[in-house]
C-alpha cells in the first residue's frame, strides 16, 4: 500500500528501535517511523531479505535471556539514547488440539516470546528512557488478549493478556516521569506469512485464496471490515501513537481490528 501523507519530519531527531522489524507489521511499522524522519533500529535473528541501509539490524533471539541487555548495548553505543521502543516481536507456534496438546515447552516458549521479550527489552532502556525524561514505549498486543481462540493458539492469547495488563502497569509507573507506555491490539494482518498460510489452505482445501481468506475470517467470527488489516495500516496508528500529536495518550489500549471483536 502506497502512504501518501507527508508526516512533516515530526519524528526528525528521534531514535527508534523496532523489534521483528523485518516483516510484517514490524517491517511497516520501522519503514513509518523511517518515513516520519527517525532513526530506526530494527532486530530480528535473521538478517532482513533486502538490506534497507537506513535501516540498523540488530541481530537478537529476543526470547533468550540477555539478548535484550545485547540489543540495548549495542544501541546505545551507538546512537547514545533511545527514544521510541515498539515491542512488536510475537508470534504462536504451538500445535492445534486444545489443552492436551500443549506441554511445559509450548507454555514456555510462547510466554518467552510474547511476554517476556518485551518486559526485558523494557527493562533494558528504561534507566536511560527515564534519565531522559521522555519517550514511548508501545506493546503490540492482539485481539487475542481479550478474544482466546483455544484450539491452537492459547498460550499466545494468555501471554498477550499478559502483556496488556503488564502495558498498563508500567504506564501507571512511568507516566509521572516524562514517559508514556500505550498498547496497540490488532486483529487479523494480512503480512506474508499470512499469505503463505491462506496458500497452504487454499492448496490443502482444493479452493481459492479468496475463499480460504473467508474460512479464516469466519473463525474469527466474522470481519465486519471485511478484510484483514494490512500491516501498513497498523503502522498508521503506531506511527501517529509514537508521534508529539498523540502527546496526552498513555495508558491506553488501541484496538485496530475492522470491527472483529464482538464485545465493548
Ligand atoms: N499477523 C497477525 O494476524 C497478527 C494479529 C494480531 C497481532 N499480531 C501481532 O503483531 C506483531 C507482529 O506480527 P507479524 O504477524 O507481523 O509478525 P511476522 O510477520 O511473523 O514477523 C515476525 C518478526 O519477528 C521476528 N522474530 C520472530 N521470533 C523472534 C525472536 N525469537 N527473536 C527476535 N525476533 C524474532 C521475525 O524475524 P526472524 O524470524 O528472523 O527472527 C520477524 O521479523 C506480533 O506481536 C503479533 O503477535 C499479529
């Protein structure tokens, strides 16, 4: 999707860092904030297939213990701060079948990933954010926080509460001095695993993409949009949520889901 709108450089001077910054949503969201005029760090544990030189790689297994002290080392020997921190890493791999299927490992890989990354990552700039004085810090949750889908996704959904719940504690702590902490829950993102996913449907199923696309939306319970987001229009509201405009918002949840969640 082509992003028209001239963002004025509002971000001009300020040092970004954009974890799993090299697809999906993580990918649009580093590429706004880079529009917006920042200085973007992005890390994954794979190198990005295209090398943006505007963009820093840091690689980094973000699920291990200590990755976050490494990233938040080398970022700061070399831009001396950090102003903007989107958590974006996440992601489930557990296997379909309920309760049953999931062992210690499942729970624990998938708490590490979405839950603990980022609360380490947080805990790694946040003596600096502090000293500053200023800054934001935004968790890319889901909509799975409020809406568990139990077949295969469970620990995900729990971790992402968890991480919710976590964004909100931390506002309450760091607002007062100067930072604020937001929460961004998306729906549905049609990113390029996703495309992969509905293909291997698609195949599997004998049907179309389009059709396999509607299979998935109905398990979500239906889209009223239609559609799934497409990262670009996730990246919107981080980058508008990152920037001076969203100045008074801490604290808060931002639902971007055309409409999927059924409940207030
Ligand atoms: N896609 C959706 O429908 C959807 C819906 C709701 C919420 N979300 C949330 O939105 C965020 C982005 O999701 P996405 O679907 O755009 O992701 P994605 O396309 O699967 O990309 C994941 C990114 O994270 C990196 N990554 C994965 N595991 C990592 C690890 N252990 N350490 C460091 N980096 C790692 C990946 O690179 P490497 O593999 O090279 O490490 C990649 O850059 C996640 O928090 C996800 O939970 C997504």
């Amino acid at each position: 999707m082509q992003q028209q709108t001239n963002y004025s450089n509002e971000l001009s001077g300020k040092i970004a860092l954009v974890t799993g910054g090299t697809k999906g949503a993580g990918k649009a969201i580093a590429e706004r904030l880079k529009a917006a005029g920042a200085t973007v760090v992005i890390t994954a544990r794979n190198k990005p297939d295209q090398a943006d030189p505007d963009l820093y790689f840091v690689p980094a297994d973000l699920s291990k213990r200590g990755a976050a002290d490494s990233v938040a080392k080398a970022t700061l020997e070399r831009y001396g701060r950090l102003d903007i921190l989107i958590n974006n890493l996440g992601g489930s791999e557990t296997p379909a079948g309920g309760f049953a299927a999931l062992n210690d490992e499942h729970w624990e890989s998938t708490i590490s990933t979405n839950l603990l990354a980022p609360v380490r990552l947080d805990r790694a700039f946040l003596p600096q954010m502090l000293e500053n004085g200023n800054g934001v810090i935004i968790h890319i949750a889901s909509i799975q926080g409020r809406l568990p889908l139990y077949d295969a996704t469970l620990p995900y959904a729990a971790a992402k509460a968890g991480l919710i719940n976590y964004s909100k504690g931390l506002a309450k702590e760091v607002t007062s001095k100067g930072l604020r902490v937001l929460t961004v829950s998306p729906g549905w993102i049609k990113t390029e695993n996703v495309k992969y996913f509905l293909e291997r449907i698609a195949r599997s199923s004998n049907s179309s993409i389009e059709e396999a696309q509607q299979s998935v939306i109905a398990a979500l319970g239906g889209i009223p949009y239609g559609r799934p987001a497409e990262p670009e229009e996730v990246a919107e509201l981080v980058g508008f949520l990152a920037s001076p405009r969203a100045k008074y918002l801490s604290g808060s949840e931002f639902v971007i889901d055309g409409g999927t969640i059924p409940t207030i």
